[in-house]
C-alpha cells in the first residue's frame, strides 16, 4: 500500500534503520537517529545504484513521488537517472562560474593593472550597482542581444550619462570572454549606442571669457569659505592640471626647493608621469597650505577623513558660491590657460606637454614628460606673473613675455 503523511510522522527510530515502502521501487529510510530519507533501488547496465531524492520532511510525499517519476521516465529512455542530475548539477555550477559577475571580477584584475586605483574603483562601483543587479547572475555565454539592450535602456532611465558607458564596458567584459573561452559571441558588440539610447548633447566643460579672468582671480582671493579650498582654487588656476590631479595631491610629489611637482602615473589619465613646475604664486599658496595640511599625507585631505583626499566636487561648488555655477568649471582653468598661451605665441608643443595633452607611445612615454622643461618652467612663472598682475590690476593686460 502506497504511504501516508500520518505514517511517514509516525514513524519512530529503533535500533537499526528500516523501510517504509511506498510502491514502484520507492521507500523511506528511518534511521537510529530518527532521520527519514528517500530512495529509489534500480539497475543500470547490470550495475545496482540507489538514488537519493532528499530528506522528510525537506522534500514531501508528493515532492518524492514526482522525482521518482521524473527518474523512472529517464531509465525507461535508456538514461542513468543518478548520471543525468550529476550531470545537471555540473553544468550548473559550470554557469555559476560563468556568471557575467565573475568573468567580470576576472576582466577587471586583468584591466586594472595600468589604471589608477581611482578609476578602477569607480568602474568597479558601476558594475556593481548598474549591471550586476541584472545581469550577473546570468551564464555570460547565454546572455543574448535584447537582456544587453534592456539593460542598457534601464540604466539610461535612472543616469542617462551612464548608459553608454555601461555599454562599452559590458562590451569589454565579453571581449575578455571570447578571448579566454568563457563565451563565443558578443552581444553587445551587435549594437550600438545610437540604436537604443536617445542621443545626447555633448556639453564642454564650462568656461568663462578671457575679459572675465579678473574678476574671477579676485572672487577667489576674496573667497569666504574654507581656507584649503580657496588655495585649492588658486593653485589650480596656476597650474592647470586636471582637477583630479590637484585634489589627489600628497606632500611628497612636491620639491618646492626645486620649485617642481612630479605627477605619477598612476595619477594622470595619459598614464605617464608628469612635471609641473611651480612659479613663485605656486610656491606660495604651498607654503601657506604647508602649515595647515603638511602634517598629513594630503595636500588637500577630505573634511570628514584626512586619509581620504578632498571630495572631486569641493571645487565646483565653491565656484557656483563665488557665482560662477555653470560658467566655470576646474577643467575650465585648463582651456583658459591654452587659449592664452597659444595667443601669446608659446610653442605648441611646450603648451601641450604642459597640459600632458601631448601624444605619446610606449617608447616615448618615458621621456616626453621632461621634454622643454626649461621653457615649460619659465612660461609657468611668466604665467603666474601674468595672473597675479591681472587680478591687481583689475583688467585683462598684456601678456609679457618673451615666447617669441
């Protein structure tokens, strides 16, 4: 007679485990312990095996039976039921493996050798709160063209700016696979930004007019607001780098005997080193900022956690408060200062390098950053001069110098 639920409860442990028989092969294994397990008995190719579908009451009467079924149906095919769900289970960890996750985990280790800790943890936290959530749980060689799409319109639905470049890094993660066995086709290489995302306008970096420099300069040295981010803004001013690379500054970059600010690499988005030298203006604003941060590693520490740099943002906001919000940015000094330079008849190639804007290869990537340095480091002085004379007086002057 087939089993109860009311029998299978009933039934107490003795001494030596005993069956509980429910029909076609199946039964219930009671245990000294008071365990009750499910069986199945069966032959294969001449060879006895007994197959397990799990504990009672994790897996119920009913649930029982249905494997069983499931099991019998696959032996009456000619099918060694115990090899198919070993089969099943390693192909499902075989797709765990394969989860988009991580073979993106293992794209990233394989990416972020020549990147900056910086950029490689925000790419990091992109991945983790725009793409893994959808999908990277998935088996990487089974995502298909409309899941990529899909996520890609979620994304542009909550951080339009994101999107795209979601896109190109999903497109990299799958490049990575193909290359080492994980997947045989990119999904994302099938489409193209413009096919899916409503196209946006490229804005520049906001930037003031020339004629507007002075009474920007004096908006800064009048600036009320914290002491390091006005000297941050000034500094800036005097030396263009990138916003990035002011903020991340650490007192032991700088020689100011030698008047020099040596950039690593791994600091600057060319991914060479650079030099910066310092004017006598510069020099200044890091004398004053040496006696307020030279205690710490941080040229210009964050307000909550001096180990931590200054926020990326402390900068623009202290523009928008001297009433230069959407008008000047701090990637806004950078063109200023070229359009100036270039007006002013400095060599394009010293301007350039200066800016690290300059072409570089593996080969010449070792060198190009102490090319014309000591005419980089008389137009900077010339430049600091020219800054200070224009806040003082008030209006645009000439240009002094001797570029020509």
């Amino acid at each position: 007679m087939a089993l109860t639920d009311l029998q299978i409860k009933r039934a107490t442990q003795a001494d030596r485990p005993y069956d509980l028989r429910d029909g076609r092969g199946l039964f219930l294994v009671v245990t000294p312990s008071g365990g009750k397990l499910w069986r199945w008995k069966y032959r294969f190719e001449s060879k006895e095996k007994l197959m397990s579908y799990g504990k009672y009451p994790d897996v119920s009467l009913s649930r029982a039976r249905e494997r069983h079924d499931d099991a019998r149906r696959l032996l009456s095919e000619g099918i060694d039921p115990m090899a198919e769900r070993k089969a099943e289970k390693a192909a499902i960890k075989e797709n765990s493996e394969r989860a988009f996750q991580n073979i993106g985990g293992l794209w990233l280790e394989h990416w972020r050798v020549d990147k900056s800790a910086r950029h490689v943890d925000a790419t990091r936290r992109r991945l983790e709160a725009n793409v893994y959530p959808v999908i990277g749980k998935r088996c990487i060689a089974e995502i298909e063209v409309p899941e990529v799409v899909a996520l890609a319109k979620q994304i542009e639905g909550r951080a339009p700016d994101l999107a795209k470049r979601a896109l190109e890094t999903v497109g990299q993660i799958f490049r990575f696979a193909i290359a080492h066995g994980y997947a045989s086709r990119n999904p994302a290489a099938e489409i193209r930004p413009r096919d899916i995302l409503k196209p946006t306008r490229k804005i520049n970096l906001a930037r003031i007019d020339v004629k507007e420099l002075p009474a920007l300069l004096r908006a800064i040295e009048v600036y009320r607001g914290k002491v390091v981010t006005r000297l941050a803004t000034k500094l800036l001013a005097l030396t263009f780098v990138r916003t990035s690379e002011l903020i991340g500054a650490r007192w032991s970059e700088f020689d100011l005997k030698a008047g020099r600010w040596d950039i690593p690499a791994e600091r600057m988005k060319m991914r060479t080193p650079h030099i910066v030298p310092l004017s006598r203006q510069a020099l200044e604003v890091l004398e004053l900022l040496h006696s307020l941060t030279g205690g710490g590693d941080f040229v210009f520490p964050g307000d909550m956690d001096s180990r931590k740099a200054m926020s990326n943002n402390t900068i623009l906001f202290a523009l928008a408060r001297m009433g230069y919000k959407g008008r000047q940015t701090g990637h806004g000094f950078r063109g200023l200062a070229s359009t100036l330079l270039h007006e002013m008849g400095y060599p394009h190639d010293h301007i350039e390098l200066q800016l690290a804007h300059a072409p570089r290869n593996a080969v010449a990537a070792a060198y190009n950053h102490a090319l014309y340095l000591a005419p980089r480091a008389k137009m900077m002085q010339q430049w600091g001069d020219y800054l200070e004379r224009t806040q003082r007086g008030g209006k645009v002057l000439p240009f002094q110098t001797d570029a020509a």
